[in-house]
C-alpha cells in the first residue's frame, strides 16, 4: 500500500538546533530593508537581515559583528579604523586562519556605514557581515523526522553523515521503472555523462526530441554553437554518439525498456527506490528545507552520489521484468563507471549466463551488487541468491523480520522496509513496502563506503556491511537465514571501513567515538577538511595519516564546540608503533596533545598549534621534521620531545606557550626559531637532553650574517639546562677568514629572569651569539661573541672560558658538523676515558648516541656502551652509558632487554638519595615501554589479557613517579600527559585459565553467587537447569562479552521470569568459546 503526499512547503524539522540571538539594528537601519555592497544584498525580513544571492535568501547575518581581513594580513588597531573616521569598533578575537579576525560594532554605531567604509577603503581586503547557522548533523527536511529507518536506533545516519554524506564522484545505478530525475529532492544527484556534448534540450538540464524546440530558445535541434542543421559547421550533438557507447546522448542513463535517452519513470517505483538511496539531504529551496533524507544524498548544496538511471520494461500492475533487459543495464552501468547498482526486482529460475553478466561485472569492474531477496516469504530469488550480490532481507521499526521477506542461507543482511516515507513523481509517497525499499539502503550504504574509501573492493564492501551489521533480538547466533549476519548500521559501517581499509575525509566531518587507524591503512584528509572531535575522542594511527592542506585552504581539526573556552579536551591524535603521519598546512585546536608519536615517523611542516595541552609530544621518534609551523598559546609545552634523536626543527614559532620547546633525553637541531614570551622556558634540556643550536654558517662575502634562533622574553629562562643534561647553543668552528659555525642565535632575556640558566655542572658552549641585555646563571662560555665577527648587536658582559675538557668537546662538535662522525665518536670517547667521573660525560655519551644513529650502526652503538659499563660501572660513565643504553634497546623493540636493564638502572638510582631526579626518570621510561608494549601487542587496542596487565604496570611506574618524586621533572610530564590527580593502581591480576569456581553457598536459600575466571575478554553463555535439563534461567543475553579477569553474579533462585523455584538440584553450565563447564547447586525453601 501507499499513498501519495503533495510537495509540502511549511514544514521544519523539530530536531533542528536554531541559534538564536538578539540583534542590536536600530530604526534606521531596520527601515532601509535592503542595503547591497559589491556584489552581495542584505534583506530586512522577519525582524531579521538575511544573505540574499541570485534572490535568494540564505543565512541571517548579525549586523554587529564583521569579519575581516587587512591587505596588509596584520591584525587591526585603533589607528586603522581612526584613520577613516570609524569609531565604536573593537577587535575581538585571535587571528582566524587566512588571517581574518572578528569586529564587534557598538550599539550606537550604524553597522552598514562602518561596512560600506571598510569595504572601500584600501587598507581592508575583505569584510563581510557575521552570520548564524545551525549546528549537529539534524537535516531539517520536513520528513525527516518520519523516517524512522534512518534515526539513532537503526542506521544511525545522523552519526553517519558526521563521516560522509556521500561524493558525487561515486556512481549508483538505479536499475528500476526509471526516476522522476527532474523531482526537487533528487535533480541535483543525478548523474550527468559528461562525455555527451549538449544540444538543444540539455541546456535546461533535460534530453531533448528531435523536431522540437526543447528548450524554448526559438532553435530547433541546435547544437552546443548554436547553431540549426542545414547551417554551416553544424556538428548535430544532439544525435550523435560523441562518447562512442554505443548510446546516443545518454547523458542521464538510458531507457531500456523503449531504447532511447529519456529514462523517466513511468510509475512511482523507481523514484521511491533512488529517494531512498540518494535523496538531497539538508537542502532547501528558496530558503525552505525540502522532502526527505537520503541514505547518500550529500549534505546542504553539497552532491551526494550520482545516480544513474537505467529503466527496465515493467509490466504495470503486475510489475514484470525482462532479465535480458537488466542485464542490458548491468553491462551498461559497468562499462560506464558504476560502483554500485540496485536491484529492487527478481526471480526464482538460475540461469547461467545471467550468473556470467553478474559476475564479470564484479570481477572485472569491481562493481558492488546489492538485490532484495523478495517478498514471498519463501526462498530467495535471483539474481539476490547469485554468490556475488548483495542479498537483502526486510525488517520492521522493531527490527523484526517481515513475514513477507525471503529467506535463505544466500542472505547477507537485513535493513528496513515500510519507510514512513521516500520521493514519489511529483511528490513524496507516505509509505513505501516490500525488500524493494529495503535493498537501497543497502545500495546507498555501499556507495557512502566508496565515498569515504574508492579504492575498496566489492568483496571488502560485503564484508564490512556483513561485520557491522547489529545483531538484533531474533537472533541467536552470528548469522541465521531469516537475518543473515543482522540488520545493517551505517555508522558502524563507515567507521570500520576507515579503521581497517582507511578512507579520505573532506567537508565538515565529526568524529563522536574514538578512531583507530589499523597498520597497513592510511586515512587522508583533503584540503579545506574541517574534523571535529567531541570531547576525550581520540584519532589513533597505527597506519599512516596523510593531512595535507594548503596556505588557502588548510586542514582544520578541531574541538567540536571551538568557541567554548570552557570545554574540555579531545585527545588529539596518536601515532603509535610503525606508524606515520604527514601534516601539512593543518590547524590544530583544543586537544590535550595535538600530535603524539611513538616510535612513529613523520613531520609537521606549515602547521599551527593552538591552545592544546601539548602541541606535539614526540616519543622513541628519530629524525622527525618539524618545520615552518607555529605553536602559540599551548597549555603545558609548545613541542615535548622525549628519548629520540635527529630532529630538524626549523624556521617555527613558539609563542606564549607555558614552555616552547623541552628536549628529554634527545637531541635535534634547532635553526631559525623564533622562541619568545613562552610563560616558564623557552628551550629546556633535561634527562641527559642535548639540542643543538650551533646550526648556522657565515662566509664573510653574505655579510651581514642573518639571525639563527630568536629567544626573547620567556619569562623564567630563555633556555633552562636541568642537571646532567646539555646544550649546544654556539660552537665555533673553522677560520674565520673563510668560514665560520657558530650559534650567531640572539637572546634577548627583557623582562624575563635568564637568557640562560645553566643548572648542570657542565660548561654551556654559547659562542657566536648577540646577546641584549644578557643574564645567565652557571658555567656558560660566551666568548667569541657574534659582533667580534659580524654585524653588532648589543654588548654581553663577560664568561667563563672553558677548561681542556671542554676544547675536547668543542672539537668534536667540529668534525661533527663536517659528517665526520667516526672522529667525532673517538674524541666523546677520549673525553670519556679522560674523565670518566666527570658530569662532561653527559653531552659526550649523547654525542656518541646521535653519531652512531647518523651512521645507521646501532650493533656498534649498543658495543660502545657496554664496554662504557664495563670499564667504569661504578662511575659516572659506567651508570649513565648503562641507563642510556635502555633507551636503545628499546627504540629497538628489544623490550626484554630494555626492561631487564631498565630494573637494574632504578635500582642503582633509587638506593642513592642524591639521584632523585635520575631515579624518577628511569621509573618514567620504564612505563613507556610497557605502554609502548601494549600497542605492540594489540595494534593500540589494548584489550588481550597481557595488554591489561601491562597497562596496569604502566599506571605503576607513572604513579609512582607522581607519588615518590612530585617535586621532580619527569612527575611534571606525567602530570601534564595523564592529568594533575593521577591515581595509583594496583597491579590487575589476569586468570591464566577458563575456570568456574565452586558455587558459594552451596546449597543455598535466598541467594548464591556464581563466580567464573576470564583470560582474555570473551562472550559468556550462562544457563541454569533443573534436574529434568529444562533451562529455567539464562543471562539477559545468551552472549554477553565480559573482558579479562574474575567475574561473578548473583543467582537469587528464580527462574526467567523472576518467579522462584521450587527446593531441588539445579545445574549450572558455564560456556565460553570451546571451554565449558556444569557444576550442581541446592537450592533449599
């Protein structure tokens, strides 16, 4: 049954979430009406101004507010809008991205003079008026809230659409009674060939009749000139086949049923199949929302998929079709680029030859399949039951199968059928049956997977809809004949397919639960791609992220409520084991840490990271590139990096971050930072940390010399040196004749406490700088000076020179900018060998680390710091070449080794008092490695038996850190990663076996307790019987899924429907996977 519905132009969703603000217009302004500047038109309706374009109107503006952008790309001043006779407008915000910021227009001030002012004035690029919108992925078509097949319950669209809404460039063939493809919720989804050149008739979007002024033009079959047959140069497009097909002007699909270009329907049934599937969603017309949602219909004036329509001959009322003419579309669709076809029609009789049709179009066009299984509650009809198609069964609002739904062991899944309502000719129909209206949401689910992932294959496509698929109450296993394997859920869908095969995000996109990026998958993200996240949620890659924007249309990922200061974190994106990441020109706002690596590779170039936590916290990750990209206004630290060596770090900002850059247990070259008004330290080393800032060369013909690194008005310390720890702020090297290394760095402490504070006992190698009005603390050698050289800037006071030991340093530091890093390594060594108990070890044991990773030689690395050891296990030399070498064996994944050392070194620091520092940190790296186990183990999911007991280590060491050394550095990272109230967790005991414990009390009277073991999670299948082996109770679910670890339920001796049970012997079987087990229990009134 149906029945049909005119096309409705009043009704609003009730779902739609409508700011609503009160705007300050005076009198004056509300009675202009209309006001226009270039070529934009601003109305006065409703107590409201609207956008208007091509009269039409589209969002509410807010007269008050102006975004704007200076010529000049600088933030706007007083002075700009003095200049012009403006006054009572303020600047409001930071900087936006394309270098746009905010106005505010004082209520007494008339909003359109300002505008009209800054519009002509030279000093302002682009101004335009604020302007409101909706928020949260409602559509507002008026149907909407009918459909209850697409609502939170069934296939979560809402939260599907937040992922795609489908792209144009996927094609789904409607194979059907042909489509209405001039309705207003389905034109612009139509697939255009665009191989056919126009001609009369296509001009207004429609195939046009010889003999006939299609168009009303005043020309008859002229072609895309102009021009009418019989004048010269006519090329007749409108009745040639210009993509040589086989198919003349076939721009929309083809007529099958009539062999011609006009596949209109002929009744409402395949315009209530292609609604389904591909109907505009969350557009309007005019200003007002239309019709209804499809399943990929796209979002707002953005196209979903395009559907093609293919019209087969159906014999109305009875509704028969030619096979031989579907198989005419199926050849068709193929060979012209369609991903995926439906097929809403069927019969019962194999044939061969059509099994060939389908499958040469799977096999050797990679198209998807998807048919119903047909509604004569008997077994299922082809071509559904072929192996490789789709077969889809109907279920009710109640995931309940329909009676009339084929069945079969051919089934693959269900979805529903009786919509409430889809598109119809001319209008929209209220309710629409049969697996006929269940097979496109199959069809348009598929197209939304190959939007997101083109690259995956048919087979990959049935599987994923398969896997996620919900398991709903009438079924007890996996898969049964009446469900297949469940009734389909797009949201999971679309998840999984991202987290298993990758996929590329573009548009608005929302991600509300945590992603998880599988080894072997990369997930791109395309240019001008918005990603919110929701709170806590986090992206993790163990395959590779591959984010590349450009200057005018970068990459945002975000919080998804930016504008709330007050809103908590999304956790930003994890880079875990093997995995990579490439940022380019990507925003990064709100996270807790805008991008972690761990043990990963990758680089962030032309970036910017905004009020995160941490901006990017990069862990066991050499030779990372962090380059042209900015860091402003970050929570804890600009950039953290931790036990990796090799990094460029170059030609950055970091401003007014708590710290700007912190080294631990790292070394990396720093060139042509500008570091500056960071709130504690600009640059800290810490943890046996080493950076280098000796990264520049002046010939005396490129005089005057640029400037390295800027550091400048940090407000405790421009660069901070913890104990044992070092830094490379300026060694010179070479003649100065000819050729000179240097730091040539400028520090500028203002009003900050240090330029530098020194607070190791090692001499701080700071030649070649210019200093402003220079405070240091500690042993710091400033002399030369960078003015002695080149151009001056102000005079430093003087330093300390260096001792022998320090010149041996410094000649290291020599042949190692020359790549001489064999006798760069022999002269750490001498130092070493030279004072053995010396804190100068420091930046010589870390100057060998980095030489031998340079020479790609870790077999010889790990052989130096034995014998370093060895030779002095009880100096300084001997401990600190030990604790370093945790570090390497466990960047290289040699955690039993690491570990075993690692247990041998926090003994050794925590039995001496005096070590609290180094103690704190060498229980920090032991739980990194355990955490760093666990994504080894599970690929980052953490949920086998090991993974949790590990975890449970890891939370050990690092609440110890917190609890035993919380005055200590490493206690501040811990705090600043995992939050200020950490917890400290006792070790979680796993099971080793599958055990069901004794039932206690036995026998019983009121209640007794059944207790069960669990080494790893798994699903649970409890039932109780009586002595006859009747089932009198089973757990709510007979699959319940329980992780690792000891459970236990309580049985109060009743039966299923909570009546109670009689005194008697009852047995109680326990199954999980193979293992199963029955125990007897008394039950006694």
């Amino acid at each position: 049954m149906m029945k049909s519905t005119n096309y409705s132009n009043g009704k609003i969703a009730k779902k739609a979430i409508i700011v609503i603000l009160s705007l300050l217009i005076s009198n004056m302004i509300a009675n202009a009406q209309v006001f226009q500047i270039g070529n934009r038109e601003y109305r006065f309706k409703d107590s409201k101004w609207f956008n208007y374009s091509s009269g039409i109107k589209g969002d509410i503006i807010v007269p008050d507010r102006l975004i704007v952008r200076l010529a000049s790309r600088e933030k706007p001043v007083t002075s700009d809008f003095k200049n012009l006779g403006i006054s009572g407008v303020n600047v409001i915000s930071r900087r936006l991205l394309g270098d746009y910021y905010v106005l505010e227009i004082a209520p007494n001030v008339d909003p359109f003079n300002v505008v009209q002012t800054l519009f002509q004035s030279a000093v302002f690029e682009y101004v335009e008026f604020d302007a409101l919108g909706t928020y949260a992925a409602t559509p507002q078509d008026p149907y909407f809230p009918e459909q209850w097949n697409l609502d939170d319950t069934k296939l979560r669209m809402e939260l599907a659409w937040d992922l795609s809404s489908g792209d144009n460039s996927v094609i789904l063939a409607i194979i059907d009674s042909g489509t209405e493809y001039d309705h207003e919720d389905l034109d612009n989804n139509i697939w255009n060939n665009s191989d056919e050149l126009p001609g009369d008739g296509n001009s207004d979007g429609y195939p046009g009749v010889a003999g006939v002024d299609d168009d009303g033009d005043g020309l008859i079959d002229e072609d895309s000139q102009g021009l009418q047959p019989g004048e010269p140069g006519y090329t007749n497009d409108l009745f040639e086949d210009d993509d040589e097909n086989v198919f003349i002007d076939d721009f929309y699909g083809w007529d099958f049923a009539d062999d011609d270009n006009s596949p209109i329907s002929t009744n409402y049934h395949g315009t209530a199949v292609a609604g389904i599937a591909g109907a505009q969603t969350h557009n309007c017309e005019n200003g007002v929302y239309t019709g209804i949602a499809g399943i990929a219909g796209g979002w707002k004036t953005k196209p979903g998929v395009s559907l093609m329509i293919l019209k087969v001959l159906f014999n109305i009322p009875d509704l028969f079709v030619f096979a031989s003419a579907t198989a005419e579309c199926i050849t068709y669709a193929s060979e012209n680029g369609a991903d995926v076809m439906n097929m809403s029609w069927g019969w019962y009789n194999f044939y061969d030859w059509y099994e060939d049709v389908v499958n040469e179009a799977v096999n050797d066009y990679d198209c998807i399949l998807v048919a119903c299984s047909h509604n004569f509650n008997r077994d299922i009809t082809f071509p559904a039951k072929y192996a490789n198609t789709i077969a889809v069964g109907a279920t009710d609002e109640n995931d309940v199968r329909r009676p009339y739904s084929n069945y079969g062991p051919e089934l693959d899944v269900v979805a529903p059928s009786h919509v409430p309502t889809t598109t119809l000719n001319n209008g929209y129909i209220d309710e629409f049956t049969g697996t006929s209206a269940s097979a496109p949401h199959v069809a348009g689910l598929a197209a939304l997977i190959r939007s997101i992932n083109p690259n995956i294959s048919w087979v990959q496509v049935r599987n994923v809809i398969r896997s996620t698929a919900d398991k709903v109450a009438g079924m007890d296993e996996d898969f049964t004949v009446y469900y297949g394997y469940g009734r389909i859920n797009a949201y999971k869908a679309l998840k999984y397919t991202l987290e298993n095969y990758g996929g590329t995000l573009s548009g608005e996109v929302i991600f509300h639960e945590n992603i998880t990026i599988k080894q072997g998958a990369t997930l791109t993200i395309l240019p001008g791609t918005i990603v919110y996240f929701n709170p806590y949620i986090k992206l993790t890659v163990n395959g590779t992220l591959d984010a590349q924007g450009t200057s005018d249309n970068p990459i945002v990922l975000t919080r998804s409520d930016p504008d709330n200061h007050d809103y908590v974190y999304w956790e930003g994106i994890w880079v875990n084991s093997n995995g990579s990441f490439n940022l380019d020109h990507v925003y990064v706002y709100g996270a807790h840490c805008g991008v972690y690596s761990s043990y990963a590779s990758g680089s962030i170039k032309n970036s910017h990271f905004e009020e995160n936590s941490f901006g990017t916290y990069i862990n066991q990750s050499d030779n990372i590139e962090i380059s042209n990209s900015k860091f402003i206004n970050n929570n804890w630290f600009g950039a953290c990096i931790g036990y990796s060596d090799g990094l460029n770090i170059n030609n950055n900002e970091f401003i007014e971050n708590e710290n700007g850059v912190i080294l631990n247990r790292s070394t990396g070259n720093l060139c042509e930072n500008i570091i500056r008004d960071n709130n504690n330290q600009g640059i800290g080393s810490e943890n046996i940390g080493d950076p280098n800032l000796s990264t520049a060369r002046y010939r005396p013909d490129t005089y005057p010399p640029e400037v390295n690194n800027v550091i400048e008005n940090n407000s405790q310390y421009g660069v901070y040196i913890s104990s044992n720890s070092s830094a490379n702020l300026g060694t010179m090297s070479g003649d100065p004749r000819y050729i000179l290394c240097g730091g040539f760095n400028y520090f500028n402490r203002l009003s900050g406490s240090y330029d530098v504070y020194n607070n190791s006992s090692n001499a701080i190698l700071a030649q070649v700088n210019w200093w402003g009005s220079m405070h240091n603390y500690g042993n710091i050698w400033v002399v030369p000076k960078a003015e002695e050289f080149c151009f001056p800037l102000p005079k430093p006071t003087s330093s300390k020179t260096p001792d022998i030991l320090t010149l041996l340093l410094i000649e290291a530091y020599s042949l190692e900018v020359d790549s001489l890093y064999v006798e760069a390594i022999e002269v750490f060594n001498n130092i070493i060998n030279t004072a053995p108990d010396n804190s100068i070890i420091y930046p010589s044991i870390s100057g060998i680390v980095r030489n031998y990773k340079r020479l790609n030689d870790i077999n010889e690395l790990i052989a130096n710091l034995d014998d370093l050891h060895t030779r002095y296990s009880y100096k300084l030399a001997g401990i600190t070449a030990y604790d370093y070498s945790v570090t390497i064996f466990a960047g290289e994944r040699d955690f039993d080794e690491a570990l075993s050392r690692s247990e041998e070194v926090v003994k050794i620091y925590t039995s001496d008092r005096r070590k609290n520092e180094e103690a704190a940190w060498a229980i920090f790296e032991q739980g990194t490695i355990y955490e760093i186990m666990i994504t080894e183990l599970n690929c980052g999911l953490g949920k086998s038996s090991d993974a949790l007991m590990l975890q449970a280590k890891t939370m050990q060491n690092f609440s110890r850190v917190v609890k035993d050394y919380p005055e200590s550095e490493a206690s501040e990272l811990v705090r600043a990663l995992y939050g200020e109230d950490l917890p400290y967790v006792e070790q979680i005991v796993i099971p080793e076996n599958f055990t069901l414990h004794p039932i206690y009390p036995n026998p019983f009277n009121a209640t007794t307790t059944i207790c069960f073991d669990l080494p790893e999670p798994a699903k649970v299948n409890l039932k109780i019987y009586d002595i006859l082996g009747v089932e009198v109770w089973s757990m709510e679910s007979r699959n319940t899924r329980y992780e690792a670890g000891s459970h236990s339920i309580i049985w109060s001796g009743t039966n299923r429907q909570g009546l109670p049970l009689s005194t008697g012997l009852y047995l109680i079987r326990l199954t999980i996977h193979k293992f199963s087990e029955t125990q007897k229990v008394l039950l006694l009134k």
